[in-house]
C-alpha cells in the first residue's frame, strides 16, 4: 500500500503546510523496509502542533487520509535542534 499512502500524503502535506506555526516537513521512505516511514514536521512551538493542529478541524481530514495506513499508530515525539546543518556543508 506504499504507493496509495504516497499518494494519500501528497494531498495531506497541503493541509499541514496550512496550519498556523507550521514550518516545513520532510517525509522519507526507508531504504531497507519499503514500507517504513519517516516524517519530520517542523513547527514553531510544541503548542502549534497539539493544540492548532491536533484539534483543528484540518486534523479530521488528515485523521481521514492517513491513519488507516498506520499499524501500530506511530510514536510522535517533540524534539528540538542541538547541532546541525542547514543544506550545504560547513566549511
């Protein structure tokens, strides 16, 4: 079912990219088990995402699209950045 996922996803990334206090997202496909995923969404507070999006009307929509796809329901952590690069590698 990767293929109908990538496709349900392809139309839920416009309703997250919508919301108040989204940043960007990356969604990636394991190499090893083509059926694993890993999405990355970026928002401005912890507050932007269990509150503006988790209990937004949006939310249902993307409860519709995608979580039929998900066994088990995956783990949704809030990290935030320690070190890192942005695109290009540091000289």
């Amino acid at each position: 079912m990767a293929s109908e996922f990538e496709a349900a996803f392809s139309i839920a990334q416009d309703i997250i990219a919508s919301m108040p206090g989204y940043l960007g997202h990356e969604l990636q496909k394991c190499i090893e088990q083509d059926h694993h995923y890993m999405l990355l969404v970026k928002w401005r507070t912890v507050a932007d995402h269990e509150i503006g999006f988790r209990q937004s009307a949006q939310y249902q929509e993307w409860r519709k699209l995608l979580h039929h796809f998900y066994d088990p329901f995956p783990t949704v952590l809030h990290y935030q950045t320690v070190s890192g690069t942005q695109g290009e590698a540091a000289s």
